[in-house]
C-alpha cells in the first residue's frame, strides 16, 4: 500500500505533514502507535525542509506501508548525500539527519541522475525490526 505526493518548492512544510497524518490515520496509527507517528510527522517535516532549504527544490515524498515497516522517502534535485552532524548549542539548524537518525529504527540515502532520495523505515510497536 502506498501513496505519493509532489510538495512545490513555494508550498509549505505543513502541508506534508497534514498530507501524511491523513494516511497514518488511515492506518491506524495515530490511534495505536501514536509516538511512532510522531515520529513519522518529525520525520516528514526534516526530511521536506531539507529538501526545499538545503536543495532548493520541490520535494517528491512516498509512504509506503508493506506490513512490517511504513517507509518515509522524499526525493529532491540536489545529489548531495545528507548526514548527521553535531549541531552547536547555540546554532538553530542543521539537527534535520541527527533527529531522523534517532527517530527511524533504519535510515538511507542514495544518489541517482536525478537527485536523490532519503528513506526512513518505521516500524510500529510491537513489531520486530528485520
């Protein structure tokens, strides 16, 4: 099961966590795993921000929902791979990969001609990460 969207460059943020709650709620988990879509959600805005701050481009986000893990990926046009880093106290970015990093049970990046895409994989409680 899945679903796509397209969120413009000029669009906000906000407007891709809206789009994914409606699917955790249609899964259920904002009911029954509620910390868990939370972190999805966190996990949609770092990933859309950074896609439209860092690459200057619209952002291509797919959840996908295969039984065991829901799948965040969002694909932009910039090749550059994302990492945590160590953000300093007193700085207001740049915590975007280190707050998915501990979020996400798994996380990766990959490059293609086209950009790249980041995916994150969440499991809901009480399932085993594989």
């Amino acid at each position: 099961m899945g679903w796509a969207r397209t969120l413009p460059l000029s669009s906000g943020v906000r407007a891709g966590r809206a789009w994914a709650r409606r699917h955790l709620d249609e899964l259920g988990w904002t009911e029954h795993a509620a910390e868990t879509a939370d972190d999805v959600l966190l996990t949609v805005s770092e990933l859309l921000t950074n896609a439209h701050l860092h690459a200057h481009s619209d952002a291509h986000i797919v959840l996908t929902w295969d039984g065991s893990c829901l799948y965040v990926s969002v694909h932009d046009d910039s090749p550059d791979l994302p990492r945590p880093r160590e953000a300093g106290l007193d700085t207001t970015s740049g915590r975007g990969m280190a707050l998915v990093d501990a979020l996400a049970d798994n996380w990766q990046a990959r490059a293609d001609e086209r950009g790249k895409t980041v995916t994150a994989c969440f499991h809901p409680p009480g399932r085993p990460a594989h």
